[in-house]
C-alpha cells in the first residue's frame, strides 16, 4: 500500500470519527486546504507509519506549523492525531495542548454533571 493511500484511509477513519471533514489536497500542493480535516472548531493534522511500531515522534516543527494554520483558519483547537502503523482505523492517539484539552474536559464534566 502507497504512503498516500494508508494517508488517506487514515484522514477519511478520523474524520469520521470526529464528525469533521477531509481536507481535498491537503498538503498536495501550495493551494491544498489546512490540515487533513477540520470541523467548525477544529484543524486536525494526521500521521502515520507505513510498518507497525511500538513508538512514535511527535515534532515540536508539525505542532507549531498546525497552530499557526490553526490561528489562519480561525478555528479554536489545534489537534494532532498520530497511530502507531498498523490498519489506519487502530491505535490512533491525540496530541494537544493541555490548555486546549482542559476546555473540552470542562464542557464534557458539565454536560455529565448535569
């Protein structure tokens, strides 16, 4: 399978999942949307590895990149979602600021909490 196509099952799976939509020719090109997906409050930059690992990189280069693409697109969360190789609908993990996790974390205890 090509890095372009477990890419792309990867940022269709996550999309899904969160309800956001796939970016057309992100990172194709100069004129490629932001990010691989994006919803109303969210810029959403995937990763993957072509061979399953039990480790993975997170770049400080990737996260300064979507933040500041994040800030164009006027949107309220940056979110980076890494997995480990394997399917591209396993093993996926968020990387975000903690500011920005803290904010969803009180809305979800105020909707549990009544």
């Amino acid at each position: 399978m090509s890095t372009v196509k477990k890419s792309g099952q990867q940022e269709e799976y996550v999309a899904s999942v969160l309800g956001a939509k796939k970016t057309p020719r992100s990172g194709a090109t100069l004129f490629g949307g932001k990010g691989d997906a994006q919803d109303e409050l969210s810029l959403i930059e995937c990763k993957t590895y072509m061979d399953k690992r039990d480790s993975f990189t997170v770049k400080r280069e990737w996260l300064t990149k979507l933040a500041e693409e994040r800030f164009q697109e006027r949107k309220e969360f940056s979110i980076l979602v890494q997995n480990f190789g394997g399917k591209p609908s396993e093993d996926n993990y968020v990387v975000m600021k903690l500011e920005d996790f803290a904010k969803m974390y009180e809305v979800y205890k105020e909707v549990v909490d009544g």
